[in-house]
C-alpha cells in the first residue's frame, strides 16, 4: 500500500501521452500578453503628471507666502527679545530644563512673534497698540526676573509654572489686543458707511 506517488504519476504520465492542441501555446501567450500588458505608459503619465502637479501647488504657495507678508508693526516699544527667551547668556532657561519644557517655550514665543507680526498699526489704532505694549514689556520684564530666580535658586515647580504662565498671559494679551483691533476697525467702517 505504501507505494511512492511520484512514481505512480510518472508511470501514468509514460503510459498515456498527452498532447496540446495546436496552437495552444501561441494563444494562451497573447491571452497573457493582453491581460498583463508589459509596459505602464498610462500609470507612468498619471504620477508624472501628478509631480508637476505638486511642484506648481507648492510653487504657488510659497509665491503667495511671500508676496502676502503683513505690514510690520510699528509701534515704539521692543515687546519681545527673542535671545531672552531662546539663549540666556547667564544661565540657564526655561528651555533648557527639559525637552517638553522647550517646547511649550517654543510654542508660546513662536505664537507670541507671530501674533505681533500680524498687527496692523495705524495712526487710529496707535493709543490702544501701546498700552498693550506696555503691559507685554511688563510681561516681559517679570519674564526676565523670573528667570534670574530659575538661575540663582534652581528649578522648581513654582518657577516653572510661573515663567509657563508668563508666556500664556502675552499670547492671552495679544490675541485680546487683535480682537481690540478688529471691533476699532469694524466700527470704522460702520461709521464710515453711515457718513
């Protein structure tokens, strides 16, 4: 009963001699040919056409970037020294603790420096621009003292949610002071239709 199998169709396979028909070969070859075509032009034109595609959205973006930028703002007060709150010369800061801490720095001054780059100064707005300002170059001065305090007695949790809570209190300001600005700017044009 244990007989081999390969030896079994072997012996069958001698004994009954199977032939195709002719021409079987040719045609399962162009069966195969048009079911799997050997070249990809039209999947080859498709990405092509889809990375020009991208380069133009990409080159239109950064065109626009550019040629958008806002008006700087022109008020007379400094609100931000970018190297207090990035490089500390006499120590260490808030960014330096660790890199969770550097990077809710990073977040709050970068949203700081881009709300301020956003404002829209004109001689109608001037006054209320200012106090604001005021009130950031506190802000900021409190930042600095609170920093010789994370240098002078270490890190501590006090500390550290104090300079955090700094930082939140200006981004707080400045977007206060954008919407000052966009109810200043609405009732102009409210007064300037009605005249």
């Amino acid at each position: 009963m244990a007989q081999d199998l390969r030896e079994m169709f072997q012996k069958e396979r001698e004994i009954q001699k199977f032939k195709l028909k002719e021409g079987h070969q040719e045609r399962f070859l162009d069966k195969l040919d048009s079911a799997l075509p050997t070249n990809n032009k039209k999947k080859t034109t498709i990405i092509y056409w889809l990375g020009i595609a991208a380069t133009l959205v990409i080159a239109l973006t950064a065109g626009l970037f550019l040629f958008n930028k806002e008006k700087p703002i022109t008020a007379t007060k400094t609100v931000i020294n970018a190297k207090t709150h990035t490089e500390n010369d006499n120590g260490i800061s808030l960014g330096d603790l660790s890199p969770d801490l550097q990077k809710i720095e990073t977040y709050y001054v970068g949203n700081i420096n881009y709300e301020l780059s956003k404002l829209e100064v004109s001689n109608e707005n001037k006054e209320v621009v200012d106090g604001y300002m005021e009130q950031l170059a506190q802000l900021d001065h409190e930042y600095k003292e609170l920093n010789v305090e994370l240098n002078n007695y270490g890190p501590n949790e006090d500390t550290i949610s104090a300079l955090i809570q700094n930082l939140q209190l200006r981004l707080q300001l400045l977007q206060k002071l954008k919407s000052k600005l966009n109810q200043l700017k609405s009732s102009e044009n409210e007064q300037s239709t009605i005249i």
